[in-house]
C-alpha cells in the first residue's frame, strides 16, 4: 500500500465504514497488517 498517508488513511476508514467490517478484515483486503490499520486511521 503506497501514496500519499491521507490517501490511505481515507481509503481504509472508508472501507470499515461501508462494509461494516472489522480492522483484521480491512488489513486483509488492503494487504497491511493490523497495527498498520490502527497507525493510519488514528492519524
């Protein structure tokens, strides 16, 4: 996953809230780790 940390940030929040889905299911389909979730989307 690369580019711009806002980008990605967006694009993972974005993904949890429409799918409803969890932060392990997010890293998963993303191809991050969970920790790697948290770091961006708290940022």
């Amino acid at each position: 996953m690369k580019g711009n940390i806002e980008e990605r940030a967006c694009a993972l929040a974005c993904y949890i809230i429409e799918n409803r889905t969890t932060v392990r299911a997010a890293a998963k389909v993303f191809g991050v780790s969970k920790s790697t979730v948290h770091t961006e989307v708290i940022k």
